[in-house]
C-alpha cells in the first residue's frame, strides 16, 4: 500500500519545481535566525546612520539623501531577482533600517515636529499603506510576496516600520525618561508578550509579524544608541565606526552560519499537497 504522506510529499516536491513562482517568496522564511539578523541588522542601521550624519557630520538631510539613493537602488535589484537572494536581502534590510534612522532624525529634529509628532505621523504612513495593499490583494502576509507590485508594497510598508520604530525608540528613550537600558527592556518585554502569543494562542500570524517587525526597529535603535551615545547620556561611548563594523561583521557571520531559505507561498498547490 502507498504511503499517503510520502505521496503527498512528491506531489509537494514536483509541484516546487512545475512553479516555483507560485511557491517562493522572494523574502525569507520568518526564523528565529531571521529575527536574530533583524534586530542585528536595526542596531546597525542606528549606528550606520549616526555614524554618517553625526560622526563624518553629513547632516540629516544630506545622509537621508544618501540612504535613500542606496534604497531605491537595493530595492529595484531585489525586485528583478528571480529568486531569493540573502545577502541582497539583507543588504536592502539594512538600508531600509540607516534611512530609516536618518529620515526618523530629519522628521524628528530638523522639521521641529519632536518624538511624538514623528511617531504619529509615521503610524499614520504605515497603516496607509498597509492597508491600501490590503485593500488592492486581499492580504499584507508577507508569503505572498513574489510579485512586483507586492513587493513594492513590503518595501514601502518596511521602510515604515523602520523609519517609525526609530522614531519610537527616540521618544520611549528620551520623551519618556527610560533611557536606552530602560527603552531596550520595555521593547524587548513587548517582544516577548508577541512571542508568547505566537506559541499559545491563535491571535492572526500576520497581526504579530508585523508587530514584532515594528518593535524589533526601536529594539535596536536603542541597543545601537546605547552603544554609541556618551556615558553622561545613559551609553557606553563606543566609537559609532567601529560598533558598526563589529555588527555588520556579525550580520555577515550569521548569514554563513544561519540557513536562510525563501519563505513558502500559501498558494493552491501547495494547500492541495497538505
């Protein structure tokens, strides 16, 4: 007698390489080790973009000019890949995390809005367009991300939650009296409650991605800043270079040592084969 389950392992398999359009995201799948390289990736982007607009002294303006160029570059690579690639990925993350330190700075200080105008105007921003693409495709799951439209959908919704998240940590740091140590908790305690959500409860996948998305940016925006700020504000006085190229080379360790494979679309085929 044939073994179903081993049937419908086959039936998976060739349907993979009949469509693999239809069944790879072009993002990874969601990992502990992506959200080890998230949170790594987020501290770099707040040390990456310090490092340009205060230590080589670019400005805000100048350095969200830079990393914006270096995003839209990134992002239009990744979306006429034909498959997932880490490292491009990875690469664009972290571009989307430095602009999203430098714009969240701009908005912050430079347009004379403070923390808590910054923060609400990119909430706002956010669920715009996480619910335009809603409306338009009927999810913002990001397993379905293997089209252009799509994908131009994530990286925008993506560069959102960086941008906010940063803008959040500022506040929670500085408007809210924590501190970087105590910002670091408060995000990371939050991280936790969605984690025990996603473990024992049924509360929608899609919901805590995107939550835990978001608190993951301000997560290591306070990390970075505790690194990098001066010990009369709550830091460690690291040199803002030097902390960068000890986590980029961590960043690049994990993605050696991590397996990274592209996350499964929830597509016929593949429900038929379950």
């Amino acid at each position: 007698m044939n073994n179903p389950l081993t049937e419908a392992t086959q039936h998976r398999a060739n349907d993979l390489n009949r469509h693999p359009e239809f069944l790879l995201s072009k993002v990874p799948e969601v990992t502990l080790a992506f959200w080890i390289i998230k949170i790594a990736a987020t501290t770099l982007g707040e040390t990456g973009g310090d490092s340009v607009t205060m230590t080589l002294n670019w400005g805000y303006l100048a350095g969200t000019a830079l990393f914006l160029i270096l995003l839209v570059v990134l992002v239009i690579a990744q979306i006429f890949a034909k498959k997932f690639h880490p490292f491009l990925y990875w690469a664009t993350i972290v571009a989307s995390t430095t602009f999203g330190t430098t714009m969240a700075d701009f908005a912050d200080r430079s347009l004379g809005i403070g923390y808590t105008g910054g923060s609400t105007l990119l909430l706002v921003c956010l669920l715009a367009v996480l619910g335009l693409w809603h409306w338009l495709e009927g999810t913002i799951s990001v397993n379905t991300v293997t089209t252009p439209k799509v994908e131009a959908f994530y990286w925008i919704a993506i560069t959102f939650s960086q941008t906010l998240g940063t803008a959040l940590g500022d506040w929670i740091a500085d408007t809210g009296g924590l501190g970087y140590q105590g910002g670091a908790l408060v995000f990371a305690a939050g991280l936790a409650a969605f984690a025990g959500l996603y473990l024992w409860t049924n509360v929608s996948r899609v919901f805590l991605f995107w939550s835990a998305f978001i608190l993951t940016r301000p997560l290591g925006a306070t990390v970075g800043d505790f690194l990098d700020k001066p010990v009369s504000h709550g830091g460690l006085a690291f040199s803002r270079p030097l902390a960068s190229a000890v986590i980029a080379a961590f960043i690049l360790a994990c993605l050696f040592v991590l397996p990274q494979r592209a996350g499964r679309h929830p597509g016929r085929v593949l429900e038929a084969a379950d």
